[in-house]
C-alpha cells in the first residue's frame, strides 16, 4: 500500500459525467473564447466569494498581475510581500515593474506577520500582497489597519484558498481585490490553465476586463498596453461543476486535517499547523515543520507514503533575485529548511500517514 501525495481521482469520479456533458455542451456551442460560460462562472464565483464583480483570467500569476497595473502599480513602486510563498507572488510585482519588498512570516505560523510590515514601509510603497498560505487566511483585519493608515492598496493572493473564511467572510472579499488560479491542483482546479480576479471595485474590475483582452473595450480599439490573457468557454464550463462541489471538497479536506492534528498532537519534534481562532482554514496543504526534515521524507518514503516540500528555495535566493540586494532573510530560509508537506486530497485516508509518521518519529 502507498499513499499518494495528491490524488484527484475521488473528486472528477463524483462529477465525471457531468464534466462529460460540460465538454459536450461547449463543443457544440462551439464558442470558445469570452461567451456565455465564462460570464455565467464569472457571476457564479462572485456570488460565492460575496463580491460582486469577479473577471475570469489565463492563470493565477496573470490575476496578480492585472490586479498592479489595474492600480496603476509600475515602475518605481515597492509592494509589500510575503518571504515564504510561491514564486508567482513575487514574479507579478517584478512583471509589472515594481520591486518586491520581503516581510518574513509569524513565528507560529506561515503567513506574513503584520508586526513587521511597518518597518519595511518606504515613501515608495504603494500595496500590501497577503497570500492564503497552504489554505488558512491572513490576518487581515491587522493588514488593513496598516494599509488604511498608510494609504496603501491591499490584495490577496488567494490561489490556494478558495472558499477559506476570515471571521465569516470569504477570500476573495477580504481587500481591494483578489486573485484566485484554477490550476488541477488547487482546491478549486480546472482542467487546464485558469485564473480569476474578485472585486467590490467596479472601476478596478472594468480595467481588469480590458486589460486581459488586449487593452481593449470595443473590439480594435486599443487605449492601453493590455494582454492576452482570458479564462477560456471550456475552462469556464467545467469550473461551474467543480464549483459545486467545492464545499463538500473542502469539508473532506477539513475532516483529514482534523485527524492528522488529533493524532499527532503529541508526536515528539513535530511542529503541526494550528490555524488562528477566527479562520476557517481549507488546508490546500497540511504543512508541518521539522529540523530532521530531509531524514523523515525519506523514512515516509520508505514506507510509500509521498510528500513534497513547499517551497525549498526562498524566493529571495531564487536565481531571478539573488543580485537583487535582499537581506538574509534567515527566519523564511529556516522555514524552508524545515517545511514538509503530508498528503492532502478530499477522500485520502490518513491512517497509512499517521502510523508512518509515528513509527518514524520513534
Ligand atoms: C498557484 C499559485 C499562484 C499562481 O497561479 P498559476 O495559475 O499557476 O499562475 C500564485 N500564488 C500562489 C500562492 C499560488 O499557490
């Protein structure tokens, strides 16, 4: 018996026919690029995030990135960003020619740690990104105290976080806008490529939409430098079905990560997630830190249970920004050290994991 890292099996056997019939249906409209389907998930997930305008888009780095130029962010910008997160937090701000500024995370946790943004706050300043990290919200309430007091624009980056809530309220309502991706392995994936931004600002949402269809609102009209970078029909199409499932989804996610914090509660050198009081946390991934990292993958390994790392390599020693004068960052280059991620996918069963992990921790 092995168990994987992600399997994806459960969630498309509950709905294959129906993403079947999806298929089917878009084929024979045969319209393929910003129609009816993308208009229709477009008002369905603004109704679930609770926003009212929400713009399908190419990816997730792309929603991030519409979102700064919507803002007017550019060249001679800083934006405030989280030390640990994926990469394409900080490639957006480096896109659109800004700079990415590093905050390090909260001590108990992986998210950005509001007490020390201010520091890092400069005349150039202009955003704050708060990334979702792993599923669990940001402490946003603290963020947009800060931002407020700064004059700065929020955003979220809630790519791994879809249907999470901060003290009832969904990601995707949390900041001045937010971006999602629909990349397979989020926790709502299309079949493909996918992206979307949420917003209550109707100015903000109209130049989204022209920028990701070339700068453009009246076909062959172009007034600014915009891209090409659209949530597609069938992509639309089969995001509507998984949407519907993606509570039942989440609460199977929630119910794995419910046994694995009983379970190895007092399992000694490991250090689990515990997710602050006022989130619901979706766990995209269960995260848990240790020092024997490298030595207790492979253990696990050994016993056919998969688990992968994220993320190794901070960002700021990542090739693209290693010459780019950032400090130390030793706390974020500690956590990558120390970070290991368990198997997560709605209908895992973690049993197989528990008893490995407990066999290997003896
Ligand atoms: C996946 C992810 C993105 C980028 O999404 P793509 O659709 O792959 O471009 C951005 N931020 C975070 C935190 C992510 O996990």
């Amino acid at each position: 018996m092995t168990t994987a890292f992600l399997d994806l099996g459960t969630a498309h056997t509950a709905c294959r026919e129906e993403l079947q019939a999806t298929f089917a249906r878009v084929l024979d409209k045969g319209h393929f690029i910003l129609g009816e389907e993308v208009e229709a998930f477009e008002a369905e997930f603004a109704q679930y995030c609770g926003v009212p305008h929400c713009i399908g888009v190419g990816n997730g780095l792309d929603a991030l990135l519409l979102i700064l130029r919507a803002m007017g962010i550019g060249p001679g910008d800083e934006v405030i960003v989280p030390a640990h997160t994926f990469i394409a937090t900080w490639l957006a701000v480096t896109q659109c020619g800004a700079r990415p500024v590093a905050v390090e995370s909260q001590t108990a946790g992986y998210n950005i740690d509001p007490a020390r943004i201010e520091a890092a706050i400069t005349p150039r300043t202009r955003a704050i990104i708060a990334v979702h990290l792993y599923g669990e919200p940001a402490d946003m309430d603290a963020l947009q105290a800060i931002a407020d007091r700064h004059g700065l624009r929020l955003i979220e980056d809630a790519a791994q976080a879809h249907g999470a809530r901060y003290k009832g309220r969904r990601t995707g309502s949390l900041a001045d806008a937010a971006a999602f991706s629909f990349y397979p392995t989020k926790n709502l994936g299309a079949l493909g490529d996918g992206g979307a931004v949420t917003t209550r600002d109707p100015a903000l949402a109209d130049s989204i939409r022209q920028l990701r269809n070339y700068g453009s609102r009246i076909k062959y009209q172009h007034d600014v430098a915009g891209y090409n970078t659209r949530l597609d029909e069938l992509q639309a199409a089969l995001l509507r079905v998984k949407l519907r499932q993606l509570d039942t989804l989440n609460a199977a996610r929630q119910q794995v990560a419910q046994r694995y914090l009983e379970a190895l509660a007092d399992t000694p050198g490991l250090r689990l997630p515990h997710p602050a009081g006022l989130v619901e946390h979706v766990w995209h991934l269960f995260v848990i830190r240790t020092p024997q990292r490298e030595q207790l993958a492979a253990a696990l390994g050994a016993r056919g249970i998969a688990t992968m790392v994220h993320y190794p390599t901070p960002c700021h020693l990542q090739g693209v920004y290693r010459n780019d004068g950032y400090p130390a960052l030793q706390a974020t280059s500690t956590l990558c050290g120390e970070v290991l991620s368990l198997p997560m996918w709605p209908g895992l069963d973690p049993e197989p994991v528990i008893q490995a992990l407990q066999e290997a921790s003896l």
